[in-house]
C-alpha cells in the first residue's frame, strides 16, 4: 500500500477519492475527439493502431501501439486519427459528452463495459485513465509536468496493459477497485520512467529523495507530518549536524526543512478539507497543529482564505 512518504503517493491518494475513472476506447477512422474537461491527468495508453494528441498550444504528437502519454490538465487537446480531421465529440467536465454544437451525446457511443466509440472491432483502441481533480499535494508534482508527455513503447514497456484490458470489460464485483489500482500503478510506472529521463524537469524534492541524508529527512516529514519535528531532531534521526542539515537540505530542496514541513502540512491539510468531512480540530491534530486556531491562522496566511471558506468552495467535489 502507497504511503505519504512515497514521493507519488500524494498524487493519487487524493484524486482516487475524487472520482478517477478508466475506460477503453475504440475507433475506425476518420475519428476526432475534443477534450475540454480540465482534469488535472489522464493518461492514455495505446494498445491498437494509432493517434494524433493536438493541444491547442503546442505540435501535434503521434502515439503509437504500446506508447503511452500523459496530458496535464486544465488545457483542451483534441485526440484523432489525423491532426486534420475535425471533432465530432467533446468531452466536458464531469465527462459529459456532447456534440460540437452542443446536443447532448450521453449513450450514443456507449458499447458495453467501460467501452466507448463507434465499433468494438475499430482499427484504433485506446485506454483512457483520467483524474478528475487536483489536491495541493499532488500539484506538487503535476506543477513540474509538461502538458503533455510522451513515452514511446522503445524506452518504456508497460507490464499493465493486458491486466488492464482483461478486467476493464469484466462486469464483475470489484472491477472499480481493480481500475483504480491498476490505474494508479500504471501511471506511478509511467511517472517514474518520465523522471529518470534527462530531459525530464523532476521538481528539487524528487531528485533530493535520492540523497542519503536529505532523501531520509523528506520521508520522515511526510511519513508523519504531526510530529513536533526540529531541526535538531531531524538531524540526529539523520546522523548529521544540525547545520549540515540545515544546510544540504536548502541546497539540494530549496528551502529549509521546517518551510518546506509548513508547506507541506497546509498542503495536507488542505486535500482533507477538499476530501474529508473531518473537523478542523481532528484535520488540526493530523497534520501537526497543536489547535484549529494555529492551522486557520497559518492557513490563511499562505492560501489567503480561511479553511472553512477553502472547504466551502470545494464542496460540490466532497463526495462526489
């Protein structure tokens, strides 16, 4: 099971609560769909044929059978058989389907178990996992995406798509729970091989965890973010001097260690207010504040809004 101090766990831990999804899609060309639903990931692996992912500021890129990519949210792209082709679907926030002009799509394109498009037996299959909404901890990774990735079948081969492929049509008790994990570890994957490349921009946190000291010090404070961490507790759990500490963590992070907890923490605390129903004492307690006092001053101090106002306007996204 994923932790907190796991440097993608935060990415997931959040949005499966908020409604991740997988489906498969397949299509004959000429085929062409606009993605206007701004969520924050959505990883699309290619198992037949081939498409043309378009965002609207950037180049065409060509994914093939085997390739995977991954677009970052909230910008539009348009996925088709040919850059050329124009849409005949959009898909909107809360995936609502509709026409380009507007008329409603819902069931047109349904073709069994998480099966969407125009024939079961189409030239071009795509599996299509998406994150509907973004926590603060896990914009602390997407922030160092590109809006859109790519990771071709000859510098990462991906062991989940036939697992994937055998249980998104299985109409059987679980399947969700299935997907999700799956989903979760094909992107952690997927992740992992974009960030090992060299023209991957890993956030400073991420390449620090590779350091022995640093690496040690950023999972004790994201394994157990409620402990009354100092610099020198920190440092002895470490076996360094407090200002060697001091010292390599802001140089290889970019700030101190008890900012960067801070951070940390409010970013915590602000995902459990977003995805949880639990009293600003108990959200208090679990993320190191010693009152619902400290944490809404200091709350407001970074978000610039209380957390009640912070919670109240995520709540169409609580549950649901």
């Amino acid at each position: 099971m994923l932790t907190r101090g796991d440097p993608l766990a935060g990415l997931l831990e959040g949005p499966r609560a908020r409604g991740a999804f997988m489906i498969r899609a397949c299509f004959e060309p000429p085929w062409s769909i606009r993605i206007e639903d701004r969520a924050p990931l959505t990883a699309m692996l290619m198992v037949r044929g081939e498409a043309w992912i378009t965002p609207d500021t950037g180049e065409p890129v060509l994914v093939r059978a085997g390739d995977l990519a991954i677009a970052r949210g909230p910008d539009p792209y348009t996925c088709a058989d040919d850059p050329a082709t124009a849409p005949f679907a959009v898909i909107l926030p809360g995936q609502v389907c509709t026409y380009p002009d507007g008329r409603s799509l819902k069931g047109t394109m349904d073709l069994g178990v998480r099966t969407w498009g125009d024939r079961l037996d189409g030239s071009m299959v795509m599996l299509i996992g998406t994150y509907p909404m973004q926590g603060e901890i896990s914009g602390r990774l997407l922030d160092a995406l590109p809006p859109l990735l790519t990771l071709t079948s000859d510098v990462w081969a991906c062991p989940l798509t036939p697992l994937i492929m055998e249980e998104i049509v299985r109409d059987e008790p679980g399947q969700e729970v299935v997907l999700d994990r799956l989903l979760d570890l094909l992107v952690i994957a997927a992740l992992r091989a974009w960030f090992s490349r060299p023209e991957a921009a890993a956030p400073a946190w991420y390449q620090a965890l590779a350091d022995p000291v640093v690496g040690r010090v950023l999972r004790l404070l994201q394994d157990d973010p409620a402990h009354p961490w100092t610099v020198g507790s920190l440092a002895t759990k470490a076996g360094v001097s407090r200002a060697a500490l001091a010292r390599r963590f802001a140089e290889l992070v970019g700030e101190p260690p008890m900012t960067y907890l801070t951070g940390w923490r409010l970013a915590l605390a602000a995902d459990r207010l977003r995805d949880t129903e639990d009293t600003l004492d108990a959200i208090a307690r679990q993320v190191g504040y010693g009152s619902s006092f400290a944490l809404s001053s200091a709350f407001k101090r970074v978000y610039g809004v209380s957390p009640q106002e912070h919670r109240t306007r995520a709540q169409p996204f609580v549950h649901g």
